[in-house]
C-alpha cells in the first residue's frame, strides 16, 4: 500500500497537561484513584459535549435561530443535545454552592435521556455524601480553564483535538497511578504507535481493504484513538475507518465510550460481561485491522467449555492459558487480506507446554505469521512479564497482484524479526517508553521488508532485523524469539589486526596487575605501622 502523505498539523500544541494533572491530582486528597477516574473524567467529558453544543448553538443563533433549539440540528453533525440543566455554563455558576454533587448527577442523567447512545455510559456517582463539594467545585473550575472552542483561533475539530488529547493524558496518568490495575483499561501510547504505524489502518481499494479497525478486548479504546491520529495525520478523513470493539468490563467499556465520544469516532462497541470467547458480539464480522493487546496469560478463560470451537483452526488452545485462544480468534476475524498486530507475553514465542509449540508450529506452516517483534522490559503499567508482538496477516501476497498494483510484495514463505529490546528510553523510575524515531526505525523496517512502493530497499540488519525463511523457522523448532535470528550487531572494524589488539591489552592488564601488587604492599606497610603505633601507646 502507498503510504498516505503525512500531515504535521494536527492541532493546538498542548503543554498543559502534565500541569493540569498535578493540580487534579492534588485536588483528590484521599480519595482512592480508580474513584477518582471516574469523577474526573466524566467532569471532562461533560465539559467537552457541552462546549461543542455551544459552539454550533452560537452558530445556529446567527445564521439560522429557530434551529438553535432543535436537537436534529445538533446530532447531524454528530453533537451531542445537551439540556440546560446539563451546560457547562449552568453546572459552573453553582460550583461552589452546597448540592453541586446532586447537580452533576442530573445533568448526567438529562444528557443521556436525550442521547441513546450514551445511555447507561455516564457517570452518576457525583451526590455520594464522602465526596468533598469543595473538592468537586475545585475540579470544576481547574476544567473550566482548559482553552477550547473558538480561543486562540480554534475551530470545533481543533478543540475536540485538544480535549481529546486532555483526556487521553489523563487515562494514561491515571493507569500509572493505578499500577497494575491501570493496565487493564490501558496500552501505554507508544505501544500502541508501534502497532498503528506499522499496520497503517488507511482504506486500500485495490486491495478490497475497507478500513474496518477491531479490537476484540479494546479497553479504554486507546487503539481506536490512536487509529484515528494516523488518518489525521496522513491526510485521512474520521469517516474512512469503521471502529469495532469488545470488551468485558463494564467499567472499562463506558471509558471507552466516553473516549471515543470526545474524539468525536463513531464506533461499535459491545459489552458483556462473558467476554469475547464465550460470547463473540461479532461473530460474523471481518476486519481489516485488528490491534489488541489481551491480558496476558489467562489461566481461566473457561477454554474447557470450547473445545469444538471452530475458531481453533491451528490447534485446540490450553485451558490454563489463553493466549494462543487470542491469537485464533483474531485470526478468524481477518479479512481475506488483512493484517493484525496483537500483544502478548515472551513466552507465546517458545513455550511447548499443553500443545502451545504445535499450534505455533501449524501456524508458522500456515505462513499466517508475518512479523515478531521483541519489546524492551518496563514498557507496561500492569506488569513486568517481558511482552512481544505478533503481527498476522491472512495473505502475504494480497490477491497474486503484482507489485505496482497491490502496492506490496511477495513474502510468502518469510517472517520479519525484529529485536526492538534496546529501543525505548525511562521516563520514570519504572517506565519505559518509545521515541519517536524508536518507532520509525521500526515502522521502517516492517514497510521496507513487505517492499511498499515508497519504502527503502529492505536488508537484514544484524542485531535488529532479520527476514527468515520457513525452512530456518523449522531448524529452530518453531520458536519465534527474535534474537535467536537477528543475531548479534555488527562491530565497526576499525583496521587494526586481532593479534595486535589482543596483545596491546595483555600488556594493559600485566601493567595494572603490577600496580595492584605494589599498591597492595604499600597498603599492608602502612597497616603494620599503625598497629606498631597502638602498641607503643598502650
């Protein structure tokens, strides 16, 4: 696929949020941080709609009146209708007056009595008698002052942009707050970036690739957003992708939808509490893309009750382990020619254990595995288990096209490796995260190898690429552990003979071996006087 041109405008430059953070987080006081979320968030969202409504009301005022009251008018531009007793402005003039709780709850509630598709969704916990209406008329001020529609020459696109990114930054600081439990809503950002940039969810006629984006466990839907940037960023329109998703937790979901909302992406997402497993809400659809990184290792995911299923093509995953369950499920979910990026622990690359090797083995023969991709440690909120990605793809040579139409090449019988273990940098004591020429060294390789039309030349690059063939996939026994092929980077030979150099730092090391026994004696000589100087004294 010819890669879309890259668009750098992609709205206001924030550098507010770290800031506006700190001074949200002081505001919680005691309160637990996954209560807080929830309060803090919802309070985000509500503040989005309610500007949005605003701004096209404003509009509505001057150039057609009697539509400033009509919800039709609102919704098809895909604006929420907001009640009065829902609008920021209304909310914020009784901030500081006792009874505010009681008021974000019924705004709340009006807001999905006139919006369907938020029903259920919203927070509605505001009139709780443990939360502080002092705490609560802080928040609303600290939102209050976020810069969004029509400041500093904004339009409504450029605002929801910075909102959604507000956001975004806020679901992020919130997972690392949470640790471990942060991780089950949220796939730090870069993580994420690597599988967008290398998957490119652009819609490819040629190829028959419609746009269709799923995630079969999407969380907080940090996927779907950052889908969304790509087409933003390359010249794509909000409506070329189709976003489809499941999750599991009700929790996690209404996140979601409220995520996707102030980005303004029109989105599937199912819920229901038996999981994508046991009851698949898409049973018949087919994606393009799929980017999901499923919980890591499940031991009781209830495969014993799905034996017969007939999404295990390449063999019958483990009951105590679903990981390999993920990656067929995914797969029977890809379109004819699409490709999938998913993450999952080290251990799906080797592991043997309960007939795990076979149906890696079944699906290397298979050649549905495209690319494996070894991830550095610490890049995780919710654990320190070393990750990877598994990149799948239905048909590594789309329709027997040629090159110059399918825009790709044939790399049937090949898998990409890449050990990407020394990539990312700390941002934290206990984080890692990617930068962004991290994530074009690697974006690069991964085109270059699938031979894209405005791609580099492809070539090995000893200890970080390497293109296997089948039969050197067989001769390692199936495991698809990058290192185990990259091999080691290459040393710059800088012209000076082996002999020579070996024989230069044997005569180093004789003379420092020298140094330390003259040291030594000095060392013992003095000792032997001090002790000779505390027996005259005695």
């Amino acid at each position: 696929m010819a890669r879309p041109k890259k668009n750098d405008s992609n709205g206001a430059n924030l550098g507010f949020e770290a800031q506006l953070w700190l001074t949200a987080d002081k505001l919680r006081g005691n309160m637990e941080p996954s209560g807080y979320k929830h309060i803090t968030l919802g309070l985000i969202f509500l503040k989005h709609i309610s500007d949005s409504f605003e701004a096209k009301r404003a509009e509505l005022l001057d150039d057609y009146p009697e539509g400033a009251e009509d919800p039709d008018e609102y919704r098809a531009e895909n604006i929420f209708w907001v009640p009065k007793v829902a609008r920021w402005s209304h909310l914020q003039d009784s901030a500081k007056q006792p009874g505010i709780g009681q008021r974000i709850d019924e705004a709340m509630l009006a807001i999905e009595a006139e919006n369907p598709s938020l029903k259920g969704v919203l927070p509605k916990e505001y009139a709780r008698p443990q939360l502080s209406a002092v705490m609560l008329g802080e928040l609303i001020d600290l939102i209050s002052g976020i810069a969004l529609v029509e400041q500093g020459g904004q339009d409504r696109n450029q605002a929801r942009d910075v909102l959604g990114r507000v956001y975004e930054y806020f679901l992020g600081a919130f997972a690392s707050t949470e640790g471990k439990r942060g991780g089950e809503f949220y796939t730090p950002r870069s993580v994420v970036r690597v599988l967008v940039e290398l998957l490119e969810p652009f819609p490819n006629p040629k190829l028959g690739i419609q746009g269709r984006v799923y995630d079969p466990c999407c969380g907080s839907g940090g996927m779907f957003v950052q889908a969304e940037r790509f087409l933003a960023t390359h010249g794509g329109r909000l409506g070329d992708i189709a976003v489809y998703g499941q999750e599991s937790n009700y929790t996690t979901w209404r996140l979601c939808k409220m995520n996707l909302a102030v980005r303004g992406i029109d989105a599937d997402i199912r819920w229901n509490a038996e999981g994508s497993f046991h009851k698949d809400e898409l049973p018949d659809l087919r994606a393009d893309f799929i980017l999901a990184n499923p919980p890591f290792n499940i031991s009781d995911w209830g495969g014993d009750k799905l034996k017969d299923d007939a999404r295990w093509t390449y063999g019958t995953p483990p009951a105590g382990n679903a990981n390999f369950a993920w990656l067929q499920h995914i797969l029977h979910h890809l379109s004819p020619n699409g490709t999938a990026g998913v993450v999952l622990a080290n251990g799906s690359m080797s592991s043997t254990q309960s007939g795990e090797g076979a149906i890696r083995q079944a699906m290397v023969e298979a050649d549905v595995v495209d690319c494996m991709i070894a991830l550095p440690g610490q890049l995780f909120y919710s654990t320190q288990i070393p990750a990877c990605l598994w990149f799948l793809a239905r048909n590594k040579n789309p329709n027997g096209e040629s090159k110059a139409a399918a825009g790709l090449g044939d790399r049937r019988g090949q898998v990409l490796f890449i050990d990407a273990r020394k990539l990312g940098h700390l941002v934290d004591r206990t984080r890692r995260e990617f930068s962004d020429e991290d994530i074009e060294r690697i974006a690069t390789a991964y085109h270059a190898w699938r031979g894209e039309l405005d791609a580099p030349e492809y070539f090995d690059e000893p200890g970080f690429c390497k293109s296997a063939m089948l039969e050197e996939i067989r001769g390692h026994g199936y495991v698809l552990t990058p290192g185990r092929y990259v091999g080691a980077a290459a040393v710059e030979d800088d012209g000076v003979p082996f002999q020579e150099k070996f024989t230069a730092l044997r005569e180093r090391l004789e003379g420092q071996l020298t140094d330390g026994e003259q040291l030594g004696a000095v060392i013992r000589e003095k000792l032997d006087g001090v002790i000779t100087l505390g027996v005259g004294r005695g």
